[in-house]
C-alpha cells in the first residue's frame, strides 16, 4: 500500500466514523419512548408558537433521513440549533466557552509531552533511586481519577499553600494560565504517567540492543546515540500513546472542568444533559467526538510517517 | 459417554472444584506479593461490597446538619459528612453502588467482545473485515461522552451510564482478544477437532474460549479498573447515583464544600477508596496478563 493509498483509506475512515458519531448523536432524540419533540423540550410546556417553531427547525412531520440530513447540513454550516434552556443560538453559546476547553487541553497536552516523555527518558537512562521512584510514583498516580487528583489538588495548592486559586476561570491571559494550572495537572496526572512509563519501557528495550551497544563501545557521544539511534526506533510506540492518552483528554475535560468550577465545553455539557436541554448536549457532543476523532487520525498518520512498514502494508509487530 | 464415565464424572465433580480453587491459589501466588496483596484489597473491597449496608455502623441518609463536617469523635472514625452523616457508613454502603456498575459494565462487554473476537478469528475474510471495521468506528466515541449522551436522553442513574459505558468498551476488548482467538484458531487441535466434525460453535465454545480464559480473566480484571473510574467521575459529575445514595463518586462531589472550607477529610476519604481499589484492580490485572502473555 503507498502512503497516500493510506492517507486516503485513513481519510474515509475518519468520515465514516464521523457520519455513525453524528447518526447516533441525531438518533439519540428518537431512543426514548414518545415523540422527539419530547425530547428536545426536555418535558418542559411551551406554547404553540415555539413548538412550530421547533417543527419547522427539525422538519419534524418528514422521514426520518430526511431529518437528519437537514440537521447534519444545518451543523455542517454552523447551526446546531437553538437551547431550550437558554434561548440562544447553540453555536453562540458554545462560542464563548470553546477557549477555556481549549485552553486546558492544549495546557494538559504540553504537560504530558514535556514531562511524561522527559521523566520516562530520564528514568530509562539512570538506572537506580531515580527509576525506581518514578515507577512507584507512576504506578500509583496512573491510577489516580481526574476528579481525585483535582481535590488533592485544591487541598495542597489552593487551601493549604495559596499558591492557584482554587475555582474559576481567570481575567486576562496571566490569570488564566493561574486558573488553568491545577486544572491542566488534574486532565494530565494519569495521562503522564502512562506515558512515562511507555516511554521508560521504550527507551530501555531500545538501550539495550546490539546497534546501540556496539555504538556506546566505539565511543560514540551518549547524546548522538540517544537523538540517532534510540529516539528514533523508540518514537513509534511514545507517539502512540501519547497521542491516544491526548485524545482521552477530550472525554476526561468535562470531569475536570465540573470539578473545578470552569466555564467550558464539558462542563456545559454536563450541565445540558442535567437540564435535559438535548440541542445543546447534541451539539457540544458533536464537536467533542470530531476533536476526538481528528486527533486520532493525526495520531495514526504519524504512526505512518514514523514507521514506514505501518503504511507498506506489512504488519508492524 | 459411557453411563460409568458419566457416573464417574459426577463423582469427581466436588474433587475438581477444589482442584480450581487450589489451582486459582497457585496462580495468585505466582502473581508475587503485589499481586497477592492486591488480591486481597480486591477481597475485602468485594466483601463489603456485598454486606456494606449490613456493616455500617450508622444509618447513611439521615441528615443531621447541625453537625456537619465534625471531625473525628467517639464512634465516628472518620468524622461526619456536610450533612452530619458518619462518613465510615457511607463509604461501607457505598461500596455496592460503586462496584456493581462497573460489574456489569465488565460483564456486558467481555460477553459481547468475546463473542465478536471468536466470531471474527473463527469466520474470518469478509465477516472480520466486515466487523472489525465496525469497530474500529465504534471506536470513535470516547466512554464518558456516550455515557454523558445516553443520560441525556435516558435521565441519569446508573443503569444508562453503565450500558453505554459497556458499548464504548467492546472495540478495545474485541481487539485484544481477536489476536488471542486468532491465534488459538491457528493450533492443531483446531484443525484436529474440524477433522472429526465438530461444529464451529462447539469448537468455539468448548475449546477456544476456555483456552482463552486465563487472558479473558485478566482482560476482566483490568477493565473493571478503568469501569470504576469511568462510573466514579460519571456519579462525579451528578449524572449516575443520585444523591443522598451512598456512593464513592456522589461522596467526592457532594464533599467538594469541605475540601474549599479546609475540611477535606470526607472527600479525600471516598477519593482514597476508589485510587485504593482501582490500583489493585490494575496490578492485578497487569500480574494476570503478564502470566497469560507469557505462556
């Protein structure tokens, strides 16, 4: 298989997985018992004039594709229909909290690159205190739930030592990072140590092979053997998962956003489903599941431009 | 079968389960003393799981709000909750909502994963691709926002945030265990058994899905980890147990007033119990896939 062969089947894929995402999020208004009507009011009595105007935005009285053909066009162009709860337009809603959710995962992704990757390179090269540390740590904060790491969090750094705020978003851009800090720990903590240790067990097995040896013994710099020959064979497995644990990252924000009282996509969400206000939980899913989507596709590609067998069509093992 | 054979089977039926629970003994003392101790927070965890609400000292939703957020005193070990509530109590009946979900989500899935992983190896060429496929676009949808969406549309509780969890959780399982029935599809005895004319369904569930158990039961065991997280911060989030039900995620959230006043003793109590629980499930699980890689 060439690599655009590949990039074009991982490219369909992505669609595929797009269009079930969005038929399964449009279909989760005729799931329930009753008309989606009652779905999408969530229970709430309204008057005539708003109920026309809810047939007329989700062509109620036509087929059921059809249906969900006018609601994936009206997303595709950036309408994803109105609250219930709010009485505004769901893309507008979304619009001011889209930054924070941004924010934090971009924050909790370069964490989890810098230090997950660092302290797994380091931990693999210094055999010893330092890499037995670092497996225990790991072991125990790999376990460690988003919305635990977060109260031990506020406990330490807000209540005891005042050094974050405990809740909110900030002022301005030093005041953001402020606020974000404790919450991107929180997204990151598990996310970095299972990419340390991944990281750690690459770097090992690739240390340890012949080429390397026989590069250490020939006098070599460690640096050169390091970036030339170990880095680079022990890329494909560290670019996985990072990018997988990034990924998840997604799904985990609206846990952490709630936990700390920010104004974001996920706490948003989790709010609209409370309320039952579907427009929005629809939406904000939407967009949350094509992030996720997207980011695994990059993942994947740069599996492919790392290890060039993965796009020859010969199994990698 | 002989009549004999048959008679003798039965004899020896009291013999072979102690020969498992012997076995399953051995087994654990080769996961080392992590496994070992591990196993016995998975014990102890299950144990209360199951006489939680018999074990609790005090009743668990009676609020008392005068005293709210007392700390340790006489009976109460680990104080009192922002209701006045001893949270001792509440983390022991807690412990069965806590854990059946995750039970369950573990059950659904490993049934359906290992149902589509023996389908897919036995069948192969179009019915794998075909499925796998599928699966790999199932993939798309991460568990907690399926599980956010099915409470949606469902109300919250439990039993939606446990299905939904479950669905999202059969490609990773399908996919591991696929290369294991692949690779158990592959062996002579496979080829053996099709000779003297076993069905296919028999084969599968006589032979490959037994021979695959030592992987399915730690492929359980890792899982019911990520479960109990997943239900936690769903139960977190108010979208799962509903308050004033004993739960560990429902004890983390309705809490948070404490951590923000410096009383954060209830909170990081239920917190400690889930980390304490999950770690053991995990290495476990880690011990368990090591053994069954390995042969």
């Amino acid at each position: 298989m060439s690599r655009r062969r590949f990039l074009i089947r991982r490219f369909i894929m992505l669609l595929c997985s797009l269009l079930v995402a969005s038929f399964v999020i449009f279909g989760s208004l005729y799931v329930e018992a009753g008309s989606p009507l009652a779905a999408l009011t969530g229970g709430r009595a309204l008057p005539p004039s708003s109920i026309a105007v809810l047939d007329a935005r989700y062509h109620l009285n036509e087929s059921f594709i059809q249906q969900y053909w006018y609601w994936l066009s009206n997303a595709l162009h950036g309408n994803l229909g109105i609250s219930i709860e709010w009485r505004e337009n769901v893309t507008t809603l979304m619009g001011n909290l889209t930054g924070t959710t941004v924010g934090l995962v971009a924050y909790a992704a370069l964490i989890i690159v810098v230090l997950g990757i660092g302290l797994g390179i380091l931990a693999a090269l210094r055999p010893g205190l330092l890499d037995t540390s670092t497996l225990v740590v790991t072991a125990i904060t790999a376990a460690l739930p988003s919305f635990v790491a977060a109260m031990v969090l506020v406990t330490v750094f807000a209540v005891e030592l005042h050094w974050f705020p405990a809740l909110g978003n900030g002022t301005g851009l030093g005041s953001d990072i402020q606020h974000l800090t404790m919450p991107a720990i929180a997204l990151a903590v598990s996310s970095l140590a299972i990419v340390a240790r991944v990281t750690r067990a690459a770097v090992r097995e690739e240390a340890g092979k012949e080429h390397v040896q026989t590069a250490i013994s020939r006098g070599i710099p460690m640096r050169l053997i390091l970036r030339r020959h170990i880095l680079r064979n022990a890329a494909i497995p560290i670019t996985t998962i990072t990018g997988i644990t990034i990924a998840s990252l997604i799904a985990i924000d609206a846990v952490v956003e709630t936990a700390f009282s920010l104004n974001g996509l996920g706490a948003f969400l989790v709010k609209a489903a409370e309320d039952k206000d579907l427009a929005v939980v629809q939406g904000i899913s939407l967009v949350l599941v094509t992030a996720f989507v997207v980011v695994n596709m990059i993942v994947d590609i740069l599996y492919a431009v790392l290890d060039p067998r993965v796009s020859l069509g010969t199994t990698a093992q | 079968m002989t009549a004999i054979a048959l008679r003798r089977h039965r004899s020896t039926k009291l013999r072979h389960s102690f020969a498992v629970l012997r076995r399953s003994f051995a087994l654990l003392r080769q996961t080392g003393p992590a496994g070992i101790v591990s196993a016995a927070v998975v014990a102890v965890a299950t144990f209360v799981a199951i006489f939680g609400p018999w074990l609790a000292p005090y009743n668990t939703e009676l609020p008392d709000t005068q005293l709210a957020f007392v700390g340790p005193f006489g009976g109460h070990l680990l104080g009192l909750d922002f209701e006045g509530r001893d949270v001792l109590s509440r983390l022991l009946a807690g412990a069965q909502s806590s854990m059946v979900g995750p039970l369950a989500v573990v059950v659904i899935s490993l049934g359906l994963g290992v149902a589509l992983a023996v389908t897919t190896a036995w069948r192969r060429g179009f019915t794998d691709a075909s499925i796998s496929a599928g699966l790999d676009i199932l993939f798309a949808f991460p568990g907690i926002l399926l599980a956010v969406l099915a409470t949606a549309v469902f109300g919250p509780g439990l039993v939606a945030a446990s299905i939904a969890l479950s669905i999202s959780y059969v490609p990773y399982v399908a996919r591991v265990l696929r290369g294991a029935a692949l690779k158990e599809r592959g062996q002579p005895y496979v080829a053996a058994l099709e000779v003297q004319g076993a069905s296919g369904p028999s084969i599968c569930l006589r032979h490959i899905v037994p021979n695959m158990m030592p992987l399915i039961v730690a492929q359980a065991t890792i899982m019911f980890g990520w479960a109990m997280v997943d239900l936690a911060a769903i139960s977190f989030l108010g979208l799962g147990v509903q308050a004033p039900a004993p739960n560990w995620g429902v004890m983390i959230s309705e809490n948070e007033v404490g951590v923000l006043q410096g009383y954060p003793l209830p909170c990081l109590a239920a917190g400690a119990c889930v980390v304490l629980v999950v770690i053991a499930f995990n290495i476990l699980g880690e011990r368990l896939f090591e053994r069954a890689t390995a042969r």
